[in-house]
C-alpha cells in the first residue's frame, strides 16, 4: 500500500468508528424497548440483532464491487448518505409501532455501515506497520466502545425519561409516548451524519492503493485459507459480542434488574479495557496471536461464570465496583458484562493476521470479514430459540463455548495456513 499517513485522516476515521459504536450498539437498547411497544416475545425481539447484522451478510460483496470502483473515500461518503436514510426510517416507524418497520430501517442501517466497515477496517490495518495493527485498530475499538458506553445511558435518559420503569402494563397512550420519543434522537442523527458527509467528502483522508502482485494474478479471494476461515471466527466472534451486548438487557429484565435496558453500557465498559490492554501491551509486550489465544481463554472462563453462578449473589459485583456504591447486578450478569473485556482484542487481531500478503484482493478480503458480522444476526437467534426452548436463559450462554473455541483454532493454528493443502 501506498499511502502518507496523517493525523487528520485518522482522526475522521475514529469518527466514523464512533458513529459504528453508537448506531450498533444501540440496539441492546431497543430490544427491550420494542419488545414493549410492539408487544412481541423476547425471541422475536431478537430480530433487531437480525435485520441489523444480516446486512452485512447480503451487502457486503456488492459494496466491495462500490469500493473498486468508486474508492474507498468516495465509498465511505456513500455509507454515510445510505445510514441518512435508515435513520429517516425510524420517524413512520416510531410513528406507526410498526415492528416490520423498524427491521427494514434497522437493515438500511446497517447497509450503510457494511460499506463503511469494508473502507474503514483495512484502512487502519494498512496504514501503518502490520505488526501493530492490532494497537490501532484497538484505539479504534476504543472509540467505538466508547459510543457502546453512551448511547445506552443516553437512550435511558432521553427516550425513558419521565415514563418510569418498562413493563408489559404500559397503557396504549403510554407506548404511543414511548415510540414518538424515538422520532428526534434518529433526525438528530440524521443531521449529524450528513454533516459527516461532507467532512469526508471534502477531506484529505489519502486513498488505499495496492501494488500488483502477479504471483496471485489467476486466484481468488477463496485460495486465501487464512482469510476464510478468519471470516469463520469472526463470524462467532461477533455472534458472542452481540449475545454478550444485546442480551444483558433482556436476561437482566427477566431477573427484574432496574435500569435493564442501560446495562449494555456495562458489557461496553469492559470492552473498553480490553482495549486499553491492547493499546499498551500490543505489540510490545504481548503478540496478536498470544492475544487472541488469551481473548479465547478468557471468555470461556466468563461463560461459566455466567452460566454456574447464582442470581441471587452480588460477590463478583461487590469486588468489580462496591466501592463506588453501585453493586446492584446479580453475578450472572456481571459475567455477561465481563464477556466485553474478553472479546475486546478478538476483533483487532484477527483482521491484520487474516488480510496480511492480500495486496489488490484486500477490498474482497475485507468483505469477506465484513460478511462474518452475520453471525451477530443468526447466533443471537438460535440463543434465542435454545432460551426459549428450554427455558432457562442462564443456561443459554454456555452455546458461547462453541464460539470461543473456533476463535482459539484460528489462533493457534489457522492464521497460518497460506494454503489448503
């Protein structure tokens, strides 16, 4: 690649990260929410983790086909006007009540954000040094966990504000209330991102740009093994970030934990310390590949915590933050939130040893990877349904084991196959 790094340029791009985390993250809110006024099951409301991340899956190839032809500053300009409209979406939507809707605005935004990621991630991994694309990507993580923290407290306070505690005995006028609420917070975004638009537009962000490497002249991007099946860890991975994300409310609401739809921010927080391990400790102390096998370890061990502990104990609560006086989750919901610290440096180091040696494949590569974020549609689901099934969410968790242990092989082995056979 050929390019002069900047600070500016990477300054956009962690505003663009921001606007992942706020516009993804945003859904642990909702789930609880649109369960209430759309007055559907808890595995039906796991359908907004669906419309949302199967986007990525149906729109990733044809936006990589977006990116060679119109680059990739031109493309993110395009995925910002796209994330316009969905938010434009929600306004009938808030209007009508209408859970149809809302999944159809959920899935253009998430368009949007398929052509963004596409531009974005191979962006920050090319930019600098290999070797600590990890670091970077992690300040990107940081970022984005970052908004992962806010818009759920910000949801609470803007659109819960004054309406007291969600339940299913909310009267027609009160869900009414609820849903017009949902109407400025999605202009107000609007707004923002067509101001982003322009930024990115008229910026000097550089274009990504590739020597040609004849060696790889008659392949396909399906030669790569370590891309294919890093698309395949990542495919759990992000399954198990969005259980981890987006269920925390829903399990803590069975258990009548106040303030359930906010606790995404939690999930968030711990998030954002497994990035700040990765920024400090990648590559100088610790590699991308030890750091993957330590993510996988990790969250194994916290999906037994979730899955063994007792509900009606605080101990884990009690050490993680009773100084602060706010030692109000059961264990088992404070292991679901540790998940965040867990899955953290999954996303980082997974991308720089999956696109390394790409050169001009890196854009279909990269929407391969991107195409993995579908697990965060379908693997909620099938918790959803194994939930239901047997009635016992704790217990649901432990389907994460699976997700972890495909992340572990690709650490230990995969990343280093350069051929199939």
């Amino acid at each position: 690649m050929r390019s002069k790094s900047s600070i500016f340029p990477m300054i956009i791009i962690g505003i663009l990260f921001f606007i992942f985390g706020f516009v993804t993250w945003l859904n642990g809110s909702l789930i609880p929410f649109l369960k209430v006024i759309c007055n559907i099951t808890e595995f039906q409301a796991l359908f907004v983790t669906f419309a949302f991340y199967i986007a990525y899956t149906v729109m990733a190839l044809p936006m990589a086909s977006v990116l060679e032809k119109t680059g990739y500053k031109n493309g993110m300009a395009i995925g910002l006007g796209v994330m316009v409209v969905g938010s434009l979406l929600f306004i009938p939507a808030a209007l009508s009540a209408n859970f149809i809707i809302f999944l159809f605005a959920l899935f253009v935004l998430g368009t949007g954000l398929t052509i963004l990621q596409t531009a974005s991630n191979p962006y920050v991994v090319l930019i600098g040094p290999i070797e600590s694309a990890a670091m970077r990507i992690s300040i990107m993580g940081l970022i984005n966990k970052g908004a992962g923290v806010l818009v759920p407290i910000l949801f609470t306070a803007l659109v819960l504000s004054d309406i007291g505690s969600i339940s299913g005995d909310l009267t027609n006028a009160e869900i009414d209330e609820l849903a017009s609420r949902l109407i400025t917070p999605y202009i107000v975004m609007a707004i923002v991102l067509t101001g982003l638009i322009g930024l990115v537009k008229f910026s000097s962000i550089p274009e990504l740009e590739f020597e040609k490497n004849d060696e790889y002249d008659h392949e396909s991007i399906l030669h790569f093994p370590r891309v294919i099946l890093g698309a395949v860890a990542l495919f759990f991975y992000v399954g198990i970030e969005v259980i981890a994300g987006d269920t925390i409310g829903l399990y803590a609401q069975g258990l009548e934990v106040s303030n359930a739809t906010a606790l995404t921010s939690y999930t968030m927080v711990f998030m954002v310390f497994g990035y700040l391990v990765g920024i400090v400790f990648i590559p100088k102390f610790l590699s991308q590949e030890k750091a993957l096998i330590a993510s996988a370890l990790v969250g194994i061990l916290f999906l037994l915590g979730v899955a063994f502990s007792s509900a009606d104990s605080y101990a884990i609560s009690e050490i993680l933050w009773g100084w602060s006086g706010i030692a109000t989750l059961p264990d088992s919901v404070t292991f679901v939130a540790l998940l965040g610290f867990a899955n953290a440096l999954v996303w980082p180091t997974i991308w720089p040893l999956a696109l390394q040696g790409l050169g001009k494949y890196t854009a279909k590569g990269s929407a391969l990877l991107i195409m993995a974020i579908a697990g965060g549609a379908i693997l909620p689901l099938i918790f959803g349904r194994i939930a239901q099934a047997i009635g016992d969410m704790q217990l649901s968790y432990l389907i994460g084991i699976v997700c972890y242990l495909f992340i572990l092989m690709y650490a230990l082995k995969w990343h280093k196959m350069d051929s199939w056979s």
